[in-house]
C-alpha cells in the first residue's frame, strides 16, 4: 500500500550508492572473516614427515649411530685382554678376558659383547664365558685380543638393533 | 500462557527486577565456586585387583594366579570387559563393567568372588588386593623429593610415614604411590665362605638373627611369640610391665652371638648394615635419585581443589622438611585447568564488549543495549545454577554446550528488544493510542510464538546426544544438558525479566528521534538489491544450488578427528628399553635423558619414574621408564614441543613417544592401550600371535600416516634357570626344596624380624654380601648347606642355565592377546583408521585367532552409525516443527531443504582453517543450524504477521517491507554472534580454545552464508511458495 508510494517518491541516486555501500559492506565482512580464519587462526600440521633418518640405521647385522646419537648414549668403550688369570688349582695363565658389563645374554644363554669396528659403527660378536672374576669375564672363545668393545650404552645398541625404538 | 506470563512480568516488574538481581549476585558467587574440571568423568566404572607374587616369573602368574583369578572373577554381575597382564612377580586384573554401574557395589562383588578365590591361589602369592578407585585422569599431582644432605634411605621412611600419611588425608585424594622408595632396614649380609669357613648354616644365621629382635617373623623360631611384660598386683594398684625395645644398630646387632656356636658372632659370617631392599623401580628426580610421589584421586574428587589442598598440606609439611627440595610441579593438571579458564574468560569479556558495541551501532539507544546486556548473562547464570544444583562439573563439555548456546541467548535478547523499540517507536510516531505496556506485551508476543517453534527445533536437533552410549555419550551428554537448560533459560528471561525492563526503561525514553543511521542505510540498500533479486529468483535457487554443490565436494575432503589435542603444559614421553635391560643402565639412561631435556629452553622441570613401586598401577618392568616434563607457561608451546620431540628422537634403540596425559588417558580407557590405532590379536599360543603380529606389523608399516608404529613389547627375555639334579642332590642329603629355600634367600633376601621405632616400622633381612650375586658365575657358586653339616656348591647339584621366558602375558576376556599399536601423524584418524582396516582384511589367522581393530576410530564409527539413526528421527521432528510454525506445507519443506545450506559456509571455513571436522566443528554446526533456523522462522513469520494483522495483501510489495523491518535484527544477532566469536578465533588453539576454536572458525563461515541465506533467497521463496490457500489467522 503506502510502501510503494514511498519508495516510489525516493530518487534513485541514494539508493544505488546504498546498495553498493551495502554489498560492498557485506563482501568486506566476509572477506575480512576469511582472513581472519585462514591467516591469523593457527590451524594444525598437516604436511606428512618426511622419512626420517632416525639416530641409528642397521643395516648388514650393524649398527651405525649418529654422532649424537652416541653423544646421547654415553657410549663408553674397553677392551677385550689378555691377562693373567689364576686358575682355581692356583697357577695362573695368560687368558682372554672382557669388562663384564660389555657382557650381554641372548635368550638361550648365548653370551655377546658389541664391538666398535669402526667409528660409530658396532657389531654383535659372540662369546664363551667360562668363568667369572670379579669385574671381568674370563672367556674361553671370542673376538681376538685388543677389540674394542662397548662398555657403557650396549642395552641401547641391543634396543636399536631389534628395533625396539620407535 | 505466554500471554499470561508476559502480562504478569510487566505489572510485578518491581519484584522481578529485584529478584533478577538477587539471583545474579548470590548465583556468581556460587558460580564462582563450582567444582571445575577438563573432562567429565568419561570411564566406565573399573575395579584393579593386584596379587604380588613374589619368585613367579611371567607365565607362572599367569597361570597360577591369574588364570585361577580370571576364572573366579569371570561373569561378576554388569562385567563388560575383564584384562590382565602378567609380569614377574606380579598379576593385575582390571575389571571395566558396564557403563551406569556402581562402582561400589561393583568393588562390593569383587571382595566377595576374591575371597573364595584366595584358597586356590599358592601362598606365596600376597592375598590380591583391590585398588582404590580413582578417575578416568588419575594423577592429579607428582611431587618430586630430593636432597643432598638426608640419604635416600631416611628420606623414603619419611615420606611413607609422614608425608604419604598427610596427602592421604586431603579430601579427593584416592591413593599417594612412592617410586624410588629405599626402605630403610637392618641387613645381615650372610658371606657363604665365611660361614663354610666356620661350619656355619644359612638357617642359623636366619634363627639368630631373628631371634636377636623382639618381634622376630620366622614361624617356627623362637622370636616369633612377642612375651608380654606381665603385670604386679600391690595391694592397692596394679603395675603393668612394659619392655622399651632398645634402639638396634648395625654394630649391636653384630655382636649378637650364633645360636649354635656362641662363641662366635654375626659379624663373622656377615656383614651387618644398613640397607634398603632390592629395587623394582627407581625415581630421577633433579637428575640424580630421588623419590617421586604420585597422587591418584577419586572418580568424584575435583581437579583444582584436590590439587590446592595437597599444596596447602604440603605448605605444612614444608618446615619440618629442611634440606629436602620439594618439586611440586612435575605434573599440575590443575595449571591447565587455571589457564583454560583465564583465556575462555577473557574471550568472553572482550566478546561482550563487541556484542555492546554492535547493540549501540544498531539501536542507538543505551537503554536497549542495557537491557540486552542484562539479558544474556543472566541466562548463563541461571543455567549454571541449576547445573550446581544437579551437582555436576563445570568442564569443558558445558562449557561446549553453553556456547552453543550463545547463539540462542544473542539472539532471544536482541530480537525481543528490537521489537519492542520497533514497536514503540512506531507507537510514539504515529501516536497510538496503546499505552507503553500493552504495545510491550504485544511486541514481545510478536516474536516469541514464532521463536518458540525455533527454539523447539534447537533442542530436537540436540535430542539425539542423549541417547549416545559409551565414552561419546558419557562426553556429549554435559554437553546437550548445558545447552537445553541455557536455552530454555534464556526463553525464560525473554518472557519475564526482558519485557520488564522495557517498561521500565523505555516507558519515558525519547525513541522518536532520528531513525539511526546504519539501520536506515541498511534498509535502503538491502530493499534495493532485494528487489532486483526478487524480480529474477532463478538466479537466486541456482546459486544456492551452486553453494550447496560446493559444500558437497568440500565436505568428504575433511579429515575427521574426535578429540582435539589438549594444549596441557604437562609432557609425558615413555623411556622404554629393551625388555631385560638392568635397573643401572635404566636409571643411567634416564638421567641422560632428564639432563638433555632440562636443557631445553621452555622446559620447566623434569620428573622420572622407572619400574613399579608399592601400591602403583604400573604393571612393568625396570626397563619400563616414564619422563615427566613440565613447560613453563610462558615458554612458546610449538617451538618448546617441537624441541622436546627432537630431543626425544635423538635416542636410538629406546621407545619413545611424546604425549599428553589427557590424550593418554583417553586412548587408553578406550582401548587399554595409549595409542589411538590399535589392532588386538587374541588367540592361544604365544608364539603363534607374536608371529601373527610382525605380519600385520610389516602390513601396516607401507600405510601412510602411521607413525610410531610397534608391538606390544611382548618379547623373550633371558632368564636364569635353575633346575635342581634329583640324583645328585639326593648324593649330598640335599632335598628341591632347601635348595630353593637357600639360593632364595641369598639371591633376593629374605625379612626375618621388625624393629618398631619412633612410629615406623624397619625390616630386618638376611641377603648375602654383594660379591656372592654379583655375576652368573656366583651362581653356581652359591653354597648350600647340607644335612650333615657341610656345603656343597649349588652348581654341582643343579643346572643353570639361561632360558628365554616372555617379559609379560596379556589376556582380554581370558584370552591371551598381543597388540599392534600405531600412532597417527600428517595424516587425520579416520582415513588412516580405513586403510588399516583394508590392510587387516587381507591377512589370513589361523583357527582359534582373530584380529579386531581398536581405538578412538572404532568408537567414533559406532557412535557416528547411532547418530545418524537418531540424526533422521531429529530432521522428521524439525520437518514437523517447521509445518507448525508456518502453518504451510510447501513452505515447511522448502524451508527444510535449504537451510543445509545455510551450512556450507561453515563447511568451508573449517576447510580453510584446520581441516578437519572434530568435536568443535560439529557444535559450530548445531549453533549455525540454530541461528539460520531462527532467523528464517523470524522473517517467515513476519511476512504471515504481516498479512494478517497489517493488511498487507501478499505480493512483492509484503516481502519487501517485511524483509525490510526483518534485516536490523537479523544483521544484529549476525554480527553479535559473530563479534562475540572474534576472539575465540583470534586467540587460536591455545589451552581451554581447543574445542571452542574449530567452532567458533565454522559459525563464523556458517554466519556468512546463512546470513545470506536468510537475507536473499528466504524471501524470494516465500514469494514463490508462501502464498496460503486459505487464511489460517484472523486479520488486524
């Protein structure tokens, strides 16, 4: 009724630019909110890991750390030697022995030591034990004499190798 | 009934003003005091029976004790799920019943099934013990004690006695377990060598030793009968004799001669000292040993009142402790807490102050602004108070629900004031002859008929979350029961305290003046656009076709996730070596990794604990280690998280993974388990299910997205056996059962008496010296006594050898089980969770094996499949409302089938932004969906009005006025809506935002389409459809 005649009366200038004040208003409200969620809102990761060269790769029944790796460990390092070992019946001989705590047990009593052949690399070697003094292992089959083995950090080095990590 | 309610506002508005403001002042601070949380109580009802077992490895638990256990506990009433696990010498049974059972009755049926369960179980298993129950988020507090004056020995009996003894009398506190403890006992270090040097027996020393004592444990020796001291009877008084035992030191106990050879005295076959006993566990505290107190609380205890009482009693405590350091911030879940509510808070406050500056843009008139501003927080309010009232917790589910609700509460304040400034402005203009309340009354009504139909629509929408079953319902239910009472609050206020207010601010304001500005400019552009829009509505339906198009394609290509990862403050990574690995190289590593971790900038402090400890829920080896890291506040969350993760991953061969309490919690009352992609294989035969496991290992491994993926670290662990020779045992006079009995007590000690002293109990123990156990090689040269009184070495009538014997024995429902486990990175849940299952069904089991996939996915798939049924029954309720409420069929489904669209923007913004559709998205839906509904209902409804009770004939001409006087409101409650958001956005995911962020990113996309929705194509409908046959309402 009356609405009509009203806005008929009304020119038409005003209401163009209202109209574009308006929509031009509504467009920048959206926009802005679109800004707002993408830009300043933190959204969450979603770019994949890359495959990551972890701080130890074995590989050919070895084990190669990183040097932070080893630096993380603590690994510490003996030797396997001969030494002058007294036999029970008293005389004493010149026998293979090695820091007990380089000393590993497999699950069926297989005794083995990590040696160091190369820097940051370490291999299982097998082992005998035949008798036990003190803090060391007398052995009566093994790596020869001089072989470096790990001392301290061998749990760790067992861990990686049977991929307990991860 | 409205009318009533209205009318009777208006003429009492007096008293309800003042009753308004009552309820305000008393309910904030009652509010104020409300138990607050994170979670709800999300667990089902569970009962933990622990049986110590000492000398048993892992398979003869399990088959002796937990077995015969299982089997005796097996179909208690209400039961659901029955687990186990069995490691030396321990067995842990966890009973999960069905949710909605009392636990106490539950914990009642347990007792009584154990005690008839005992007499089967052997004797040297402890009588299994019930936990006590605590929630679903157990640890409340870790303490860390250290010091570098007290030994650790002193400071252990302290802490049991005195300070355990304290804690557990804090209200909420269920249980207070001490890693780390080294009791502090007299030790007589038996020397086998020694003692063959002297012709001395183990059992001699045993019955000295124990003898020596008041309170001697051996059964059959003579210090097992305490004597009582008598009394003396005078002629008057009676005299009751008391023997003070005399304070017992190493050096005293040393002299006490030998029983058989009392010339000699302990000292020359042992060593006498003070010791501790042998460790199961260990604590790292300030990277060296020290204890680690961890406090449990009940499933009814509060957060942050158990945890300000625990400090308040550690306050206490604080003075007698000099030279012990105190570390109560290992693990504060109640930081998080304090911090959640600051930030919704703040966010909230300065919402508010949009929503004002919004109401005063639009209306230019403070008085309505006021009374829109008095509005909405008493709403809140009165919600709050009644869920006070029903006891429960403010947590982070209400919470969710009362912003839902924001929308309704917005909007009920806005439209109602609106109008009836509307109304009284036309009132005053063109000089009606109505006085100031009836045209209230009537203005209010205006609105609230049509609103109620939307409010209904609301809450049947929301309808379905009450019947959800298991850890979605018990999350969701908080959620729904906050929004329902905020909403029908909020109608509440709308119809009394609203109308009030109006006449009594507004009666003498001057509304005649100038028309604001935005409104008029508003109305003049939108009347313009609209009209040409009319004229040409095809173009109109094809673009909602185009934006409901759109959201089709954009939906499926959002990730879904349930729960939202916590910003807590409090890290836990596991610190797992290789089953079998010693307490020394355990205890090593992990203060290697303690140091590496403090270093880094951010980290506050950091709590270890390693193995089991007494009345604990770790059911694990010594190389079974946790770290405890606490970030400072104010550190920056991602760049500390991405160090601490680094840091981590430097070390080889440990299993390690970062996590966050609550995340582990939940994943691991879902599944038993702390990962959220778990496939359970169950079966017989251990080797057969570990091999079944490296399959599906090797087949989930290619899958992309899984990360950290591993067994159950159910492996072969060597083991000493010792199996005595019968012939040659028989040979020396030697019977299976000395032999046992002797290398028992010189391997692993054995109490033979207690010393009562100042209020603490010490044990006195027989071991043998260090040297004698040091090395497999001791072993076979322990020596055992002989009938004729000599020795011979163990060695020589047994044979030792290592054997392999599984580390632990997992059973689900008496069935033995080993679990592949995966964590989820780069890529969401859901579509790692499908291709896992894909994987899954390609791998063959043998008979009597089968694999079942577990975890937050399972869940979410059983819960989404229930929704939906529920989800059709609500659209059929809101088809019908809708019928109601316009009184017009074609209407109601045109309505119905465009307001999805309304959704869309939401759809998108939340592509934008995470990504992903998670519990917080989907509330921003419910709110989207309600704020469109009641707007188009609004403008609708008006149209009707409109034409009944104004006059206007139906045409172009209707809609244009109507759509007109609709567009303030319907801007208002938009840009209210969306201003009060802002800061929720803006803030981003930081702690208590988690759920609230996703959300409030979709109502904000959600407001934009809907607007338009409502704006534009709403009236182009009506134009098309709305046309009634008949008039249903009278005319003006």
């Amino acid at each position: 009724m009356t609405t009509e005649t009203i806005q008929g009366t009304r020119s038409n200038d005003p209401r163009r630019l209202a109209a574009l004040i308006l929509g031009g208003l509504l467009a920048a409200g959206a926009l802005a909110l679109l800004l707002v969620v993408v830009v300043i809102s933190p959204s969450s990761e979603t770019k994949a890991t890359d495959a990551e060269s972890g701080p130890a790769t074995v590989e050919n029944d070895r084990v190669i750390l990183t040097e932070e790796a080893s630096e993380r460990l603590g690994i510490e390092t003996g030797a396997i030697t001969d030494s002058e070992v007294q036999a029970p019946t008293g005389e004493s001989s010149l026998r293979k022995v090695v820091p007990y705590s380089a000393v590993l047990y497999g699950v069926d009593g297989g005794a083995f030591v990590y040696t160091n052949p190369e820097p940051l690399t370490f291999a299982r070697a097998p082992i005998t034990i035949e008798s036990i003094k003190g803090d060391a292992a007398v052995l009566s089959d093994g790596p020869a004499s001089g072989t470096t083995v790990v001392t301290v950090g061998s749990a760790e080095l067992f861990g990686a190798e049977f991929e307990f990590e991860e | 009934m409205m009318r009533a309610i209205v009318g009777w506002s208006l003429r009492f508005r007096f008293l309800l003003i003042f009753l308004a403001a009552g309820l305000m002042f008393f309910g904030y601070r009652d509010v104020r005091n409300m138990p607050v949380d994170v979670f709800p109580e999300f667990a089902p009802p569970r009962v933990e029976v622990q049986t110590l077992s000492v000398g048993l490895n892992s398979t003869e638990v399990e088959s002796q004790v937990t077995i015969p256990l299982e089997d005796a506990l097996n179909g208690v009433q209400d039961l659901d799920i029955m687990r186990s696990k069995s490691v030396s010498d321990l067995s842990s049974i966890t009973l999960y019943f069905k949710p909605g059972t009392d636990l106490m009755r539950a914990r009642q049926l347990v007792t009584e099934r154990l005690s008839v369960a005992q007499a089967t179980l052997p004797t040297w298993a402890a009588p299994p013990f019930i936990m006590p129950p605590v929630s679903a988020t157990r640890r409340v507090l870790m303490i860390g004690l250290s010091s570098e004056t007290i030994p650790l020995t002193d400071l252990s009996m302290t802490a049991y006695w005195k300070i355990r003894a304290r804690l557990l009398r804090v209200p909420g506190v269920a249980n207070v377990a001490i890693w780390g403890e080294r009791l502090k006992m007299l030790q007589v270090q038996a020397d086998p060598e020694r003692m063959r040097g002297n012709g001395v027996s183990l059992d001699e020393v045993m019955e000295t030793t124990a003898d020596a004592v008041d309170a001697g444990l051996l059964r059959y020796s003579e210090g097992a009968v305490i004597g009582t001291g008598g009394y003396l009877d005078t002629a008057n008084q009676r005299l009751v004799i008391r023997h003070v035992p005399p304070v017992l030191t190493p050096a005293a106990l040393a002299q006490v001669p030998l029983k058989e050879h009392p010339a000699l005295h302990l000292s020359d076959v042992a060593d006498v000292l003070e010791d501790h006993q042998p460790l199961v566990g260990d604590a790292v505290v300030n990277d060296q040993p020290g204890l680690l107190l961890v406090v449990d609380k009940f499933p009814w205890a509060n957060t942050l009142e158990t945890t300000h009482g625990l400090e308040r009693a550690l306050d206490e405590l604080r003075p007698a402790l000099t030279g012990v350091q105190i570390d109560a911030n290992i693990f504060r879940p109640a930081t998080f807490i304090d911090m959640s509510i600051e930030n919704l808070t703040r966010a909230l406050i300065i919402g508010s102050l949009l929503v004002v500056v919004i109401l005063i843009a639009f209306l230019f008139e403070w008085r309505t602004a006021l009374i829109s501003l008095v509005a909405m927080p008493l709403s809140l309010m009165v919600a709050l108070l009644v869920l006070h009232q029903m006891g429960a917790t403010i947590n982070v589910m209400v919470l969710a629900g009362l912003v839902i609700a924001i929308g309704v509460v917005v909007d009920d304040a806005i439209i109602d004031v609106e109008n009836i400034w509307r109304r009284l402005r036309q009132q005053r203009l063109e000089g009606q002859e109505k006085s100031t309340a009836a045209t209230i009354l009537d203005a209010s009504l205006e609105v609230r008929s049509a609103i109620v139909h939307a409010t209904l629509m609301d809450l049947v929408v929301l309808m379905p979350v009450f019947f959800l079953e298991g850890l979605t319902g018990s999350f969701f239910r908080p959620l729904a029961l906050s929004f329902v009472l905020a909403v029908l609050a909020s109608m509440l206020v709308a119809l009394t305290v609203t109308p009030a207010l109006a006449l009594m601010l507004l009666s003498k304001a001057p509304l005649h003046g100038r028309e604001p500005p935005l409104r008029r400019l508003l109305q003049a552009g939108y009347s313009s656009v609209l009209r040409r829009i009319i004229r040409r509505p095809a173009a109109a339906y094809v673009s909602v076709a185009t934006v409901v198009l759109v959201g089709l394609i954009v939906a499926p290509q959002l990730g879904e996730e349930l729960l939202p990862t916590f910003k807590e403050r409090d890290f836990l990574t596991h610190w797992i070596t290789a089953p079998g690995t010693s307490h020394p190289e355990e205890a090593r590593i992990t203060t290697e990794g303690t140091e590496a971790l403090r270093a880094i900038p951010g980290v506050q402090t950091v709590g270890a604990h390693i193995g089991q400890a007494f009345l604990a829920e770790e059911v694990v080896g010594v190389n079974f280690g946790e770290n405890w890291i606490s970030v400072d506040p104010n550190a920056d969350y991602d760049p500390t998280i991405e160090a601490i993760e680094e840091t981590v991953g430097t070390y080889p061969g440990l299993l390690h993974e970062v996590e966050t309490y609550l995340k582990e919690t939940t994943e691991e009352v879902l599944t038993g388990t702390s990962q959220p992609i778990v496939v359970r294989i169950n079966g017989p035969d251990l080797p057969v299910l570990r091999e079944k496991a490296e399959e599906v290992e090797e087949a989930l491994s290619s899958i992309e997205g899984i990360d950290e993926l591993h067994k159950d670290l159910q492996v072969d662990v060597p083991q000493v056996q010792v199996k005595v020779d019968l012939d040659k045992a028989q040979h020396y006079g030697v019977k299976p059962g000395d032999v046992r009995r002797a290398a028992g007590v010189l391997v692993s000690s054995e109490e033979v008496a207690d010393i009562y002293q100042g209020g603490k109990t010490y044990e006195v123990q027989v071991w043998s010296t260090p040297k004698t156990r040091e090395n497999l090689g001791s072993i076979e040269e322990l020596l055992i006594d002989t009938p004729t009184g000599g020795h011979v070495r163990l060695g020589d009538i047994a044979e030792i050898r290592v054997a392999p014997t599984p580390n632990v024995v997992q059973r689900e429902n008496q069935s033995r089980r080993i679990d592949v486990l995966a964590g989820v990175k780069g890529r969401d849940l859901g579509s790692v969770s499908r291709d896992v299952q894909s994987a899954l069904s390609e791998i063959e089991f043998p008979l009597g094996y089968h694999a079942e996939m577990l975890g937050e996915f399972n869940e979410r798939q059983q819960a989404q499949d229930r929704l939906v049924l529920f989800g059709i029954g609500s659209a059929i309720g809101v088809l019908l409302l809708l019928g109601a409420a316009f009184g017009n069929w074609r209407l109601a489904i045109l309505s119905f089938l465009t307001l999805p669209s309304a959704l869309v923007g939401g759809v998108l913004a939340a592509y934008a932004g995470d990504g992903v559709i998670s519990l917080g998205s989907l509330v921003g839906f419910l709110t989207v969906f309600g704020i469109a509904a009641r707007n188009g209902i609004m403008l609708i409804s008006h149209f009707q009005y409109l034409e009944d009770h104004e006059g206007e004939t139906f045409g172009v001409d209707l809609v244009l006025r109507g759509a007109r006087e609709r567009i303030a409101p319907i801007l208002m409650t938009a840009s209210a809506a969306a201003l009060a958001l802002v800061p929720l956005v803006v803030a981003g995911s930081i702690p208590g935002n988690e759920i609230e962020h996703p959300m409030a990113v979709v109502i904000l996309g959600g407001l934009v389409t809907s607007t338009i929705l409502n704006l534009f194509i709403v009236p182009s409908l009506y134009l098309q459809f709305g046309r009634r046959g008949r008039r249903l309402a009278q005319t003006a």
